[in-house]
C-alpha cells in the first residue's frame, strides 16, 4: 500500500479542482490510499480581492515573509506519506503566502523530510522563477522533488493579465466583458490533469522516478515560452527592488504601493510589448545562445 499526499491552497477552487483531478486515477487504485490537506492560514486573504488588498501582499510576498499557519490534523502529521503533491499559486513571482507560510513552517519538516515531491503549480503563466523559490524551500525541508507540472492560461500574455484582473476582483471565473476567453487554467487541462496521475502511478509504486519528468513533459506538463521566463527574470529584480523600499519605509508604505501599482500596469502594457519586439528580432540568435538550454531547464527539475 502506497500512501500519497495532496498539498494545496487554492482561494478560487482551481488548484483544488486540478489536485482532485490528478488524484482520480490514484483514487481508482487500491493500492494506493490518498489523503489532501488544504493549507489553512491564521490570517486569511479576501476572495474577492480589493485593488488595495492585491498589492498590500505585494512586499511580504515577494520577500517570502511567513505567516502563521493553522496545524494539519494529527492524521496527517503522524501518516508516514510514501510520496507528495505540492500545489502552490504563484504571487508575485514567488510561491503565494499560504504556501510559502507551511513550507517555512516546522509541520512541512514533519510531513516532507525526505519524501518524493511532485510539484504542481496553477498560476497565469509566470512560474519558472517562483518554481526555483520553491526548490530551495523543499531543499530546506530536505524533501526530493522528483517532477514538476506548471499549469497556465495558455492565452496571450496581455489578454491573461485583463482575465485574470476581472477574476480576481469580480471572484467569479467568466468571461470579462462578455468578449475575453475565460481566465486561468482552462476547464479542458483542468479536466485532462489525471493523465498527470496515471503517468506518476507506476513510478511511485516502483519508488524510482527515472524518466518520469520526461514523459509528465510529453505529456504536455510544463509550458516554456521564452519570453515569460525573460519578463520573470527581469520582474524578480525590479520586484526585489520595490519590496525592499516598501518594507523599509512603513509610514509610507501606502503612497509606494500606489506608485508601484502603476509601475506594474506600465511594465506590462508599456514596457513589455517593446521587449517582446526585439527579443522575437533577436529570436534566431538567442534560440542558439540561451533558450535552448533554458528550455530544457524548466522543463527539467
Ligand atoms: C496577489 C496575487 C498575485 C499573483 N501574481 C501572479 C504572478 O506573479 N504570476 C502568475 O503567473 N500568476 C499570479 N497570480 C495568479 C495566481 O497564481 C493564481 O493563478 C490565481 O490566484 C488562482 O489561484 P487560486 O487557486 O488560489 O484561486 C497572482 C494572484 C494573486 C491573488
């Protein structure tokens, strides 16, 4: 009998939704016995969210500063788990506050040491740095990672931004304005997500995950487009930049938050249209120098 693990937080349903998904063909199997844990925080975050409310986690996040978090039942503490699911959402660029809050707590410690993990992240679409934060996290906590699957909304980066907007401040996953696709991950992948399970079953009952990564890739897990690792990159530094500011100077921490909004809406729509152009320019000599080689790295773990 192989006991696995669901670790998720999700304010929406969507990463519980793809958690439940994954899970289905383990469910199917009896050999296999399968418990969740949400994480559940002491201070919660609004769902709907309020403009003020969004960017207000933008410092603590970025700076991976941990909360307090509810204890997970003895159950599950005293369970010695043969293999993990971890689910996290990216927050600004960083694995988002609930999740960063356990795996910096003693109970991921307790549930992870020295256990296989399977990463699963439900975000936008900008996850390859937050994917690297969590890697140290996991390291901390002396957990393997042995495979990483990073769900997204596949469609144009600008038009993910005005969705995902709408979602996240209406609370309600629709289509905006009557005339956008709907945000987030799609109800399709969502639904697809237990191939994900079926190709990790064989491996986790084996206890060798040689090879997993790569069939969980072929089967369309992860989604490397060269131009959000580059905004990623370049978003960590100027993000590091503006949480430090904010964090340091409180008294004036709402009039920064203010600015840094607009700092965000003139990135995306102001700055990164122009970067795109040129980098799809340079595309053909940046393939040969860098994304060759960074493809196969985020896809790998
Ligand atoms: C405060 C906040 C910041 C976010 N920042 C990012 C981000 O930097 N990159 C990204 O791809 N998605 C970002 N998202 C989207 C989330 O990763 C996630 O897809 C969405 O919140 C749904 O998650 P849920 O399962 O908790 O409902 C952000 C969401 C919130 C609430």
């Amino acid at each position: 009998m192989k006991k696995v693990l669901f670790i998720y937080f999700s304010q929406s349903g969507q990463l519980a939704e793809i958690a439940h998904s994954i899970a289905a063909p383990l469910l199917d199997n009896a050999d296999v016995m399968v418990d969740f844990y949400e994480v559940k925080m002491v201070q919660s975050f609004p769902f709907p969210w309020t403009s003020e409310a969004f960017f207000d986690v933008f410092p603590e996040s970025f700076q991976q500063l941990p909360g307090e978090i509810h204890p997970p039942d003895k159950a599950i503490l005293e369970t010695d788990y043969d293999f993990v699911f971890l689910h996290y959402q990216v927050w600004y660029l960083t694995p988002s506050i609930p999740i960063n809050s356990f795996l910096k707590s003693k109970y991921a410690q307790t549930i992870l040491k020295g256990k296989p993990v399977v990463t699963v992240s439900g975000s936008r679409n900008m996850w390859a740095l937050a994917q690297e934060k969590v890697k140290i996290l996991l390291r901390d906590v002396d957990a393997i990672l042995v495979g990483n699957i990073a769900l997204v909304d596949k469609h144009h980066n600008l038009i993910s931004v005005i969705t995902i907007v709408d979602w996240m401040f209406s609370g309600i996953k629709r289509r905006a304005y009557g005339v956008f696709p709907k945000p987030g991950v799609s109800e399709t992948d969502i639904a697809e997500a237990g191939k994900y399970g079926k190709i990790v079953l064989p491996y986790l009952k084996k206890g060798n995950f040689e090879g997993m990564q790569r069939e969980l890739v072929v089967a369309g897990a992860v989604n490397y487009r060269f131009f959000l690792v580059s905004m990623d990159k370049k978003g960590n530094r100027m993000f590091r930049i503006w949480s430090s500011i904010i964090l340091r100077k409180p008294a004036k921490r709402k009039r920064l938050l203010q600015a840094f909004k607009y700092y965000v809406i003139f990135a995306i729509y102001g700055i990164s249209p122009i970067v795109y152009l040129i980098e799809l320019l340079l595309y053909p000599v940046l393939y040969v120098l860098k994304y060759r080689k960074e493809k196969l790295y985020y896809e790998g773990i």
